[in-house]
C-alpha cells in the first residue's frame, strides 16, 4: 500500500456512463478514493449504501467521493441505480488502479489462496498527496471513520 505524504497515482478510469474520469480532475479538492471487491456483495452493498447516507456531509466539506472495483461500467451503473448513489464509480478490469495502490493483493478464503481488492480507503488532500490510509477497512464503519477523522462525525 501507498504510504502517507505520497503522490498520488494520477489515473484515468471510465465510470458508470462509460465517461473518462481522472484523479486529476479533483485537484483542490480532498478525495475518498475507496477500493472495493464487487459490486452488489453483501459488504460492498453496504459499504456504498453508507457513503451515500453520509454523502451531503462530504459534499458540505468539499470532499469528493470515487469508489473503484474490478466491475464493468453496466455493473457499476446498476449497482449505482439500484442504490441510488450519488457518487462516482469506477471501472478498473484490468486492476492497473488496483495494483498502483497496492489494494489487489492475495487473499485466503476457505482454505483457498487468489488475487482480490483488499477493501481498503485512501483520503488524498488537495494537493494530490495521500493524508490517510486506512487498509483493510469495515463496509459499516468506513464513511464514518473518514468523517470523524474529518472532525464532522464521532
């Protein structure tokens, strides 16, 4: 994983309409670069469902909101519709994101060892460098974190 005081990988993904969108779009604003497993999963679901309760709370900080998995632009756009969120997502197929974060990682589940996102959470400043890394974060949990450590929520 990227460490604290970092550069951020600047970075161009398509997002649930099929539209470029890069890292570099949101210099002078911070950034909650979230990474995820796969859309509509149990704890993915409500990872998303639980940044989109807290989003007008980010927004009122000037903090934008991208969650990136290995799902396809459609994936992302149901996922996206079905629950209502507000923020963007995007698509990283081939993991290149993924793997300059240091998030696709080996994972052991049920005696069986494979290559996965490591559900894990980036807070990049207004510069583009890295202020927060929280690895291996809770879905419930995350959004919350990220506000307290904000200073908007306990």
């Amino acid at each position: 994983m990227l460490e604290v005081g970092a550069k951020a990988p600047d970075f161009t993904l398509n997002d649930m309409h099929g539209r470029p969108v890069s890292l570099s779009d949101f210099l002078g604003r911070r950034v909650v670069l979230y990474f995820y497993p796969k859309d509509n999963t149990p704890g993915c679901t409500r990872q998303a469902c639980a940044f989109a309760q807290r989003y007008q709370a980010f927004t009122e900080e000037n903090v934008a909101v991208i969650g990136i998995s290995r799902d396809s632009v459609a994936s992302h756009l149901k996922f996206a519709q079905k629950y209502a969120l507000p923020f963007v997502l995007l698509s990283d197929p081939d993991h290149a994101v993924l793997e300059a974060y240091g998030v696709w990682q080996e994972k052991k589940s049920c005696g069986r060892v494979s290559m996965g996102v490591v559900r894990s959470t980036y807070l990049i400043n207004e510069d583009g460098i890295i202020e927060n890394v929280m690895p291996r974060v809770k879905p419930d949990t995350n959004a919350s974190d990220i506000l307290a450590y904000l200073g908007k929520e306990a």
